[in-house]
C-alpha cells in the first residue's frame, strides 16, 4: 500500500525539519503547478492541481489536491493520488471521472490511491488527452463530495516533470 507519509513529506517539509530543503516550484503549467523536491540525495517531481467546484459549497473540505509524483529512486512515475482535508470513509474508493471514463481509487485517511499500475497508466493517458476531471468519495461523516478539475496544462506539466525529475 502506498504510504501518505510520502506526501506530507513532499508538501510540508519544515514540519519534519527547520532545516529540510522546501520544494521548488518548476512552473505553472495553466491549472497545474510543477515542483522539484530532493532530500538526501533522492530527487522526487510531482504536479498538482487544485479543485475548480468543490461541493456540497456548504462544507469545509480542507486543501484538496490532485497530484503525479514521480520518484525515479523508487522507480516510480506519475503516480496518481488525490489528498482531502478530511478522513474517507473507511474501505471507501474515490470514483475520478475524465471525460465520461470512470477510474476507481483505494483511500487510506486523507488520501486515494490507484491500485493497478495498468488502471493508473490508463488514468494519466485520459488525464493527458482529456478537458475535464471530476472526482466523486465519501467522507467519514457520510459526506457525498465532489470536485471538479481541470486539465488545462496536465501535459505541459507532466511533461516537464519527466524532464527534470531524471
């Protein structure tokens, strides 16, 4: 299972040291930001996005990001998680929808995880061709969320994150 540690590291990295290097914004891709993160000697790139909607507009959904880290140490590329403000519910999945093809992710707390590396692959090639990115979980409170993305920039991004991520 893949650990959500990685991702408070990637995001708040003063909380673990007063000394740790902080991530370094690449570019801003449209909707999408690159960043470059390295920590003993191990270099980790990822792009997120924040949502456009968040509904239901009545509630406090916390930071929500979508993210594709790359992690070439680790051999791993363009691993696809979203990270919410709040727990999912338990053994609950998180539905991301890209223009009419749906996907289903695993959460563990605040976070959602593509099981299969042939799903997420097909995921990212979605995420890459398509427009629009809508995702659908539960919160621990029984809270129906939904939160729509867009995809303007996910290439550029992606692209250059390949790049400087070697």
């Amino acid at each position: 299972m893949r650990s959500i540690a990685a991702l408070i590291l990637i995001l708040f990295p003063l909380a673990a040291s007063a000394q740790a290097p902080t991530p370094t914004l690449l570019e801003q891709y449209n909707d999408w930001e690159a960043y470059r993160y390295e920590n003993g000697g191990k270099v980790t790139c990822y792009i997120l996005s924040k949502p456009k909607t968040l509904a239901p507009s009545n509630r406090n959904h916390g930071d929500v990001f979508f993210f594709l880290t790359s992690r070439p140490a680790d051999d791993v590329s363009n691993e696809v998680s979203v990270l919410v403000g709040y727990p999912f519910a338990a053994d609950s999945t998180v539905t991301v929808d890209v223009d009419g093809t749906a996907y289903s992710l695993f959460t563990k707390d605040d976070g959602a995880w593509v099981e299969s590396p042939a799903d997420e692959q097909q995921l990212v090639a979605s995420m890459r061709a398509g427009s629009r990115m809508t995702v659908k979980g539960q919160s621990a409170r029984g809270t129906e969320t939904t939160y729509t993305f867009s995809l303007s920039g996910v290439t550029a991004a992606s692209n250059r994150i390949s790049q400087s991520c070697n």
